[in-house]
C-alpha cells in the first residue's frame, strides 16, 4: 500500500512517461494482462489508456490490471491510469520512505 507521498511521488515521475498499454474494446484480455505484467516488471511504472470505445471505465481497467499483475493504482485521470509495482530482483525507483506512526 503506497502512501499519499509515495504516490504524489511516483505522479511526477508518470508525467514524462509515454503511453505504453492501451485498452481498447471488448474484454481485457490474458493478452494485456501479459503485456502489462512484463512492462511493470521492466519499468516498475507504467501508464495507460482506456479508449472511447472500451466497455470499462479507466477507473475499472486500472483496478482489473492492477489486481491481476499485483500492481498499485497511482493515479486515473480522465482516460489514462498510471501503475506501480516495485521489481523485487533489481529496483530501479526508490520510494520516499513512511514516516513512522506516533502512539
């Protein structure tokens, strides 16, 4: 689970990211699934689109991938989403760390 900081963190780094999976109509397929799997394991985070004539919603695509690949919604604005998941053998974002609860 990010915290706001890390995903306000890891909103700017999606800004100069290019769309690389793009959901399109009829179902989301194993085939995207697939897709999105490999681009998050080489890139750790990655953007991408709903087009006007998918049956889900951005909102919708963002959770089904990220619930499939195991994966963290950063952002949904409008058509586009954003995901994260840290690669475990070779990181390449370090996240700011979370401050420590006070009791």
């Amino acid at each position: 689970m990010l915290t706001s900081k890390q995903r306000a963190y890891l909103r700017g780094l999606a800004n100069n990211l290019d769309t690389i999976l793009i959901v399109g109509k009829g179902e989301i397929t194993d085939n995207i699934i697939m897709q999105a799997d490999t681009a998050l394991t080489a890139r750790e985070l990655i953007k991408g689109k709903r087009l006007e004539n998918s049956a889900y919603t951005a909102r919708e695509c963002a959770d089904i991938l990220s619930e499939k690949c195991g994966a963290d919604v950063v952002q949904v604005i409008g058509s586009k989403f954003v995901l994260y998941r840290p690669n475990p053998d070779e990181p390449v974002i370090v996240l700011p760390k979370a401050k420590k609860e006070r009791k």
